[in-house]
C-alpha cells in the first residue's frame, strides 16, 4: 500500500460539490445526505441544491470569504485545500487544521467550466478566455493527490459507482480511489491539452513549442491489428462527423481495423459532394478498392464494386447520401464488414436486420474535406504533427504541358481519380474511366509497380466481367507524386491510359513531358501532392 493511505475503507462524512454539468446532481446529493454526508458547495451547485430544500452549506461561510471576481475567487483557500491536502494519519497535519479550523473534506466532486463547448461553439477570444476553470482543477489535483483519504469525483458516470462502493464498504476502498485519482488526473490533462490547442489556433502558433493531446475511452477493443496487441479506442470530443461520431445501429462491436479502414472510407467518399450525385467507396486495409459516382447509389455501389469484386470481400462500404433498400439488398450479396452513411432509410435497416455480424453505421452529415485539423502519427520517442491533409484543386488551377488536350470527359475523370488517388497508399495510381476507378495500384515502393499493378487488377476483372478489354484502355490516371522518369509514361500507355494527371515538380519533367507527347498521352499538372504513408 502506498505510504500515508488508510487500509481500510474511508467513511465520507464531508463533501464539496461544484459542477457545471449538474446532470444527475440532485439525485447523488440526495442519495448522500440520505447517507449522513454534510454537503458543503458553491454558486450554481448551491442553489440548485437549496432549491430542492436540502441542507447546503455555502462554501463561502467555510472560507469566511464571500465568492468575488465574477466567481473567479471562490475555492482558492486553505479552508478548501487544506481539507482536501491534510494527511489524516499525520500529526502534524492533523494539528494544523485544528488550530485553523479547517474541516477535513472526504469527497470532491467537481467537473469543469465547460470549455471545449464553449469553444465548439465558436464563442470568441473573451468568452473562451472566461470559460477557462481555475479552482476546479485545482481542487481536483489536490483531491487526487490525497487520495489514500479523499475520494474524487469529476464524471457524472461515477456517482452510482460511489453509491455502490458506500454500500458494499461503508466506505471508499484504496483501489477505488485510485482508479478515480488517475481518472481525475486524466480528465485535468485532457482540459488544458483542450485549452492550449486552442490557444495554438488562436494566436496562429502553427508548431507551439509544447503540444498536449488526450483522448477519453470510448470503448475497450478485443485486440489492436493482431491478436497479441491490447487496444481502445479514444475520442478527442471532436464533432466531426464520422466513425467516432456515428451512431451503430448493428452488427457486433466494431474492431481496431474496423474503426481505421471506416475512417478511411468515409473520409473519402466525403470529398464527393452529395449535390453532384452519389458516390460510394470500398476500402480494404485503409487503401480503396473501389470508387465511383453514379446516377443513384445502388449504381455507384455496383460501379465501384466492378472495379476490384476480389478485394471487395469482407471490405469497408461509405456512401456520401442516406442508403437505401435497393442498395443494401445489393450489398448484403458479399460479406461486408461495415456500411457507413449520413443515414439509412427503413428499408435498409430491415434487410441488414437480417445480417447479424454486419454493421451499419449513420453519422447525420458528411466530414468537411476542406476543414483543417491536426493529424499525428507516433515514433519512438515522439510524435510527428502535421496539418490534416485538406488540399484541393480545381480545373482553373490545372496546367496542361502536353500537344494533345484533354477531352471535357477526360478532365472529369482525370478530376475524379485524383481525387481518390489522394486518400490512397503511396506510390499511388489510379485508373478511372465515366467516374468511376478501374484500376488501382497502391503502397508500392515504386511507382511503376503500383502502374502495372492497377492495369492487372483492370485485366483480371476484365476477364471476370466478361469484358474484351481491360477498361484501362481509354482510361485517365492520376499520380499522387510526379513522375521521377519517363518510365512510369510508358507503362501506363502500354496499359491503355490517354490522360495522365500528376503534381510535377520532377528534374526530368521535360523528358517525362516528352513521353507523353510521342506516346499521345495529354498530361496536366497540379502543383500539389498527396503523398499518404
């Protein structure tokens, strides 16, 4: 047991309330005054509280000071801390409260001014400011520190567990404690990583020397990508829509691969406005196997299937519209891991009632593809940050380097497949033919090799489909990179290509550049890539 903890349980005869989010406030307070608890509080707490005509002591008549500064100055005294910091078993500590009059406090309750919703509401620079919690965290640090004594309290979701541990124990129980001591300190963390990502943002400090990031439990995984690796999965209270957002209508719980190739899936098909019609993507192993647009959903849905049926099996389905009847019938033909959508009508969630291992998923709106965020992958020792990768491009800002221009058919799908190609594993290539992919080679370490690859998959579902050519014939392709030589222009002419879209910035464009012209290929350049690791 660690030093100055008492072994047995902990009676709670004093506790401090003050909370911002007073759901279930009554019924706890009530459930401890039934339970001989004195209910010491502050402000808003206080008289909701009073109002039920319980019996409060304010903690104003504790301090001897009224609360001043706006509520600024309240809890920030030796009466308040001194109760909460004492170590009962030291003499010492013991003698200083008597001779102060401090009265030992067993409980603290408290959660914070609610600053991320302030912020999530686009409060201004003041307002955010004044929504920063001062005494709160602190109180809860002091609380969590002592908590071989004091018991602490900062989510709503622990009161019937304290209720509990008082009945089972007469008392609160070391191990208790220190599982709400580390939930405490958890929580404090996760507030001023809160507040300094704001403040980042806010005074345009893109790469602060100190950065702080947190997360709470949204729930245990089975295992990580093996079997032998432990995970959970965290939420960072960001509303953006998508797989920590969506509500599960369906199907077991999701897995740690489940959860990352969604995220994919979604964020990708999100880049296709619902306005101009639907789209849908298939995603296996966070790369996709199939994107297309289509005059309904089920026609993107079996347009984007066509692409790579193989790899499909047991993949990841986004849609960018609500999903409907004739579309999940389609799609409860294969095994389907996960379907994600901003809804889905009745007639959908009837027909994959039916598939019990299948998860359905409905997020109420689509990502933002534009919106800023961080995104940050671990290394030993570090992490790397860097900006979410929100680039796009329009025709106006295309380049086009080749004799031949492309065709008003060719810059659609020249547009549409570097849109895909942006959210596919580098080296990417992309083969897209009326808007949808037909061929896509990804993850290589060349980028010949993703070229030849994304022409044999078009082969092999050629043949599949009874077709008696490749579709890459005709095909426009994007790269997520240039072109380093000429090469990677020749092997995409042999697989049929007429319009290649790609960033350049190559030493060799003019040779690459060259290629296309003699092979008949029209070429644009972006000036932007998507490299994605």
């Amino acid at each position: 047991m660690p030093a100055n903890a008492a072994s047995a349980p902990v009676a709670i005869k004093r506790a401090l309330i003050s909370v911002s989010d007073k759901t279930g406030l009554i019924e706890f307070a009530r459930a401890l005054h039934a339970r001989g608890v004195e209910i010491l509080s502050t402000g808003g707490s206080a008289k909701a509280l009073r109002d039920t005509g319980m019996a409060v002591t304010d903690v104003a008549d504790v301090t001897g000071f009224p609360e001043m500064m706006d509520g600024r100055v309240k809890t920030l005294h030796p009466a308040v801390h001194g109760g909460l910091l004492a170590l009962r078993d030291n003499p010492d500590h013991v003698a200083a409260m008597e001779n102060h009059g401090i009265g030992a406090i067993d409980l603290l309750v408290v959660n914070l001014y609610p600053f991320e919703e302030t912020v999530a509401r686009g409060a201004d620079y003041d307002d955010c400011i004044e929504n920063i919690d001062i005494g709160g965290p602190a109180m809860i640090r002091a609380a969590a520190k002592n908590h071989g004594f004091v018991t602490v309290v900062v989510d709503v979701q622990d009161y019937d567990a304290v209720l509990a541990e008082l009945d089972a124990n007469g008392g609160t129980t070391l191990p208790f404690r220190q599982r709400l001591a580390q939930t405490a300190y958890a929580r404090t963390a996760a507030y001023d990583a809160a507040v300094s990502t704001w403040m980042a943002d806010a005074i345009g400090e893109a790469v602060p020397r100190r950065r702080a990031f947190a997360g709470t439990l949204a729930q245990g995984l089975r295992y990580g990508e093996n079997p032998h690796q432990q995970a959970a999965f965290y939420v960072t209270g960001d509303a953006r829509p998508g797989v920590a957002t969506a509500q599960q209508h369906q199907g077991k719980e999701l897995s740690y691969n489940n959860i990352n190739d969604t995220d994919a899936a979604f964020e990708l098909v999100a880049e296709f406005d619902p306005a101009q019609g639907p789209a849908c993507a298939i995603i296996k192993h966070a790369n996709p196997c199939g994107v297309a647009q289509g005059a309904t959903a089920l026609e993107a849905y079996k347009r984007a299937f066509d692409c790579d049926r193989t790899s499909a099996f047991g993949g990841i389905i986004a849609l960018n519209r609500p999903l409907d009847g004739a579309t999940a019938e389609e799609i409860v033909k294969i095994f389907t891991e996960v379907v994600i959508a901003p809804d889905a009508d009745e007639d959908a969630r009837r027909i994959f009632a039916a598939k019990k291992n299948l998860r359905l998923l409905t997020t109420g709106g689509l990502p933002d593809p534009r919106a800023g965020g961080l995104a940050f992958r671990q290394v030993a020792g570090g992490l790397l940050v860097q900006g979410r990768d929100n680039g796009h491009v329009t025709r106006a800002d295309l380049k086009i380097v080749t004799d031949r221009q492309p065709s008003d058919q060719e810059l659609a799908d020249l547009m549409f497949a570097w849109t895909v190609a942006k959210h596919v594993k580098s080296n990417a290539i992309v083969y897209a033919k009326d808007l949808a992919t037909v061929g896509i080679g990804a993850g290589q370490m060349s980028r010949v090799d993703s070229t030849r690859i994304g022409r044999r998959k078009s082969e092999d579902m050629a043949e599949a489909l009874g077709l008696s050519e490749p579709l890459t014939n005709g095909a426009a392709v994007a790269s997520d990179a240039f072109f380093p030589f000429a090469d990677g222009i020749e092997a995409l002419a042999e697989a049929g290509a007429r319009a290649v879209i790609q960033p350049g910035g190559s030493m060799r464009d003019d040779e690459v550049i060259a290629a296309a012209n003699r092979l008949g290929l029209a070429m644009v350049l972006t000036g932007q890539r998507h490299f994605r690791h």
